[in-house]
C-alpha cells in the first residue's frame, strides 16, 4: 500500500477565474487546466469561472473591473451646465439690449436720425435680431424632434428677415442720393414703396428652401452611444446635408449682395454715415461664418452646438453693434448732431 501511494502524481489545476475574466481552454491541456482572459470590451463577467462574458447594453458601459454594467450618462448642452447657462444669459442679455435700443428709436421716433432712412426697416431690423438672440435658447436643452427642426427653421427664417432688412436700408441710402439726379425710374422706386417688397420676397425664398428642407430629410435626434466611451451623446443631426447649406448659402448670398450695394455707396455724402456702417456689419456677419464652419466640422457634442450659438450670437450683436449703436450714441449722446438743421449746414458745406 505505502508502494502505491510513492508512485502517484499529484496533478495541478489552473486556480480560479474570478470575475471580470472568462475561461479559456487550449488543445492538449487537461479539463481542469485553462487560462484566465479578459473579458473584451465592455463585456463583463461577475461570476466565478465563467464560460463566456456578457456584453453591456447600448446605454451601458462595463467597469474598470468589468463585473458590472454601469448606465451611460447622457451628454447635452444643458441650461444646468456652466457653458449652457453661460450662453442662455448671453442670449438674453443681448436681447435686452436690442429691446432697450428699440425702445430708444420708438421714444426718439420724430428725430432726424431715426427718419434718415426709413424707420420702419429700423424696426423690423431690431425686431428680427431680438429674435434671433432668442431662437438661439432652442439649441440648449435636451434635443427632440419639435426643437431639432425649429432650430435651423426658426433661425433661417428670422435671420432672413434680418439681412433683407440690411438690403433694403442698403439700397435705400443708394437711391436717397441718386435721385438729386434727374432720374425719374429710381424716384419712383423710393416712392411707389417697391422696396417694400424686398424682405417679404427674400422671405418667401428661404421658407420655400426650408420647406423643401422638411419634405426631404428634416432635422432629427441623432443618440451617439458608441464615440465616446461611458456617455450618450444627443445632439441634433441636420437631415439633408445638402438643404442645410442650401438655406445657409442663401443667408451668404443676401450678406454678400448687402455689402457689395452698401461697399459701392460708402463714399455718399450720408450725414449719418448710414452706408459706412452697413457696409462694415457685413464683413463683420461673413467674418463669423467663415470662421465657424471648419471649427463647427472639427467639434462634436455640446461644444459643436456652443460653437452654433456663440456663431448666431456674435454675428447678431456684429450687425446690432455697427448698425445702431452709433446712432444710440447720436441720439443720447450728441442730440445736437440729431437735427434738420445740422443736416443743412453739412450738406451745404
């Protein structure tokens, strides 16, 4: 008996897998004998020995450890975030600020300045950039369908109105001073009130874009689960790329016209200096958007929709600022430059 136990061998098994691991078996090694894996990622295993690993739900991801599943933390531009709050308080600050200015031409309505060239574009003007700073608080919060497609609509939509405006007053400063020519078709342009009809026109062209725009591939939610490891990423995806640089190059096309008609007329004798301050928010607005587009194709996430925003918000304030903030200082400032007679004694000198 003491002869036979001698002779035995003693087998070695592998020790234990434990949990994050997963057994693995190789040919020609004894049922007991395997090598603990890692489970691959974001897969776990959280028992002992375990055959295969579990793959994570899409709004999970595995541990450190990988032996447990944790949910994704949704990622957003939310109001609660610093660069979210920091944005909406921009937005309304300057809305303020244009309401503010509006009411300053409303209560200095009979004034020399605010009759110079045609209130009444000074007042869509201001209107349609209040609306823009506010449009802007549609890209913050957590995106759905409603507010993916009103971004881009409303925005392209009031911001149209905007730049017409500037074509309008644009071309009205041209024909104030050409018609001290005997040119009876451009007097009858500034009379018969055709240049009415430019921002409804211009208007009516971007809401067709925008209709095409929705019938084709509108905005939707686009959930990003995989690019960024433990987080879901929401954003807003265009829909057609092609209608998205279709109304924004429509945008581009009535910027460019404004500053090409305001560029030829800078050099009249404009008492306000109306021309020379159209002509440098033009620049300022194409300057802005130049700019974000190979800065908005690097980013993603909720820093690409800050990039959006703060491009909306400077490029409004650019048009506010050149446009009617030396009038403001005119008006509040300086009012004895803001009479009939000191615009005889100019032009007569």
């Amino acid at each position: 008996m003491l002869e036979y136990k001698e002779q035995m061998v003693p087998s070695v098994c592998s020790a234990d897998c434990g949990a994050g691991f997963r057994k693995f078996r190789q040919e020609g090694m004894s049922v007991c004998c395997f090598t603990c894996m890692h489970c691959p990622e974001n897969e776990i295993s959280n028992g002992t020995n375990m055959e295969q690993c579990v793959k994570c739900q899409e709004d999970q991801y595995a541990n450190t450890e990988q032996n447990h599943c944790i949910p994704k933390a949704v990622i957003y531009l939310s109001y609660e975030d610093p660069l979210g709050m920091a944005l909406a308080l921009m937005a309304l600050g300057f809305s303020a600020l244009t309401a503010l200015v509006l009411g300053v031409f409303l209560r200095h309505n009979d004034t020399a300045i605010v009759k110079a060239n045609n209130r009444s574009l000074s007042y869509i003007l201001l209107m349609s950039l209040m609306f823009c700073f506010l449009c802007s608080l549609l890209f913050i919060g957590q995106p759905n369908s409603a507010t993916c497609i009103l971004q881009q609509i409303t925005f392209g939509i009031v911001f149209t109105v905007a730049i017409s405006s500037v074509l309008a007053k644009t071309i009205t400063v041209v024909l104030a001073f050409k018609v001290t020519a005997p040119a009876r078709r451009m007097r009858y342009i500034l009379v018969s009130g055709a240049l009415d009809y430019i921002i409804p026109l211009c208007t009516l062209i971007q809401i067709v874009l925008c209709s095409i725009w929705l019938g084709a591939s509108p905005p939707t939610v686009d959930i990003d689960a995989d690019s960024d490891h433990g987080h879901i990423i929401i954003v807003c995806h265009k829909g057609s790329v092609i209608a998205f640089y279709c109304v924004r190059g429509y945008l581009a096309c009535l910027a460019l016209r404004s500053f090409t008609v305001a560029f030829l007329a800078r050099n009249l004798a404009d008492t306000f200096k109306e021309a020379k301050f159209l002509t440098f928010s033009m620049p300022v607005l194409c300057t802005v958007w130049i700019t974000f587009l190979p800065i908005y194709h690097s980013t993603k996430g909720k820093f690409m929709v800050a990039l959006e925003i703060f491009s909306i918000l400077s490029s409004s304030a650019g048009m506010l600022g050149c446009i009617f903030v030396p009038k403001c200082y005119i008006i509040l400032l300086r009012p004895d430059k803001n009479s009939l007679q000191k615009i005889r004694e100019k032009s007569y000198s």
